[in-house]
C-alpha cells in the first residue's frame, strides 16, 4: 500500500504544484506586459488565466500533504526528523500561497481592470498597477518556488535514508 500512496502522492505533486510553480512565476511578467502593452485586452485576459490556473491547481495541491501524510504513515516515518521540516516548509509555502500570492494576483487583476486609477506617475501602469507590487508578487512567488524545491530536496534526498541516495 505504501508504493500506491507513494506513486499517488509524487503524481499529485507534479500535476498540482508544477503548473502553480510555472503560472505563478509567468505571472509578474505577464501582468507588467498587460499594464504597459497596446494589445491590453488580450494581456489582461493572459493575466487572468494564470492567476485560474494557480487557484485550481493551489486547491488540487491539497490533496499532496493529505497523500504524503498516507505515505509516511504507511512507511512508518511520520517521527521522522526529515519529514518533520518538509511538513513545515510545505505548510510555510501554503501559507505563503494563500496569504500573499494569490490575493497578490487577484489585486492586480483588479488593479488591471480599473479599480485604481492611473495618477500619471511613471512607475504606475496602466489603472494603476504599480511596479513595486509586481516586483513584490515576483519575489512572493520565488519564496513559494523555492520552498516547494527544497520540500522536493528534502523528499528525495531523505537523511538516513536506506536507499543511498
């Protein structure tokens, strides 16, 4: 049973957090096209699109730590010293997803859409989606991106591990 919660928990994994890795780093750059570009309609409906994707797959996430903990219980290693810090870096990175990320995006959305309005400034694009706030969600993003890495590290690497690898 452990190999099954194993396969199950590394393919939710990869079908979950990779395309909110991937949409969720191509969002800074894509929402700094659709504040400065001619072509803003079909920017801004780009803009809104990745944002979906990291809202769908963020909720199909969850299935990840509930298939790890599966895992780890059926291979006995839930004390596991290894498995205690990927099980706080994934929460840090849930956290950071939910709480900073994709309300992030969402302001943006709304930032794009007209909500505030342009003051002229230069750092300011168009309704007033400020390039601070894009450079804030890059760097939110990296955490997110970063903590998912060293979770896999982690995973892969396992001290005391019996595998050798």
């Amino acid at each position: 049973m452990a190999k099954i919660f194993l396969i199950l928990h590394v393919l939710a994994a990869v079908i979950a957090v990779g395309p909110v890795t991937v949409a969720g780093s191509m969002f800074p750059a894509a929402a700094r096209k659709a504040a400065a570009g001619p072509d803003r309609p079909d920017s801004v409906a780009a803009v809104r699109l990745l944002h979906r994707i990291c809202q769908v797959y963020a909720f199909v996430g969850l299935a990840v730590p509930v298939l790890g903990f599966a895992t780890a219980s059926s291979m006995g290693v839930l004390g596991s010293p290894w498995l205690i810090v990927s099980i706080a870096l994934t929460g840090a990175a849930a956290l950071v997803l939910a709480l900073l990320v994709l309300p992030g995006q969402a302001a943006a959305i709304a930032d794009l859409n007209g909500s505030a309005t342009d003051d002229g400034d230069a750092t300011t694009g168009a309704a007033g989606l400020e390039a601070a706030q894009i450079r804030r969600l890059a760097m939110l993003t990296g955490i997110f991106n970063l903590l998912w890495a060293t979770v896999t590290i982690l995973m892969i690497v396992r001290p005391g591990s019996s595998t050798g690898a």
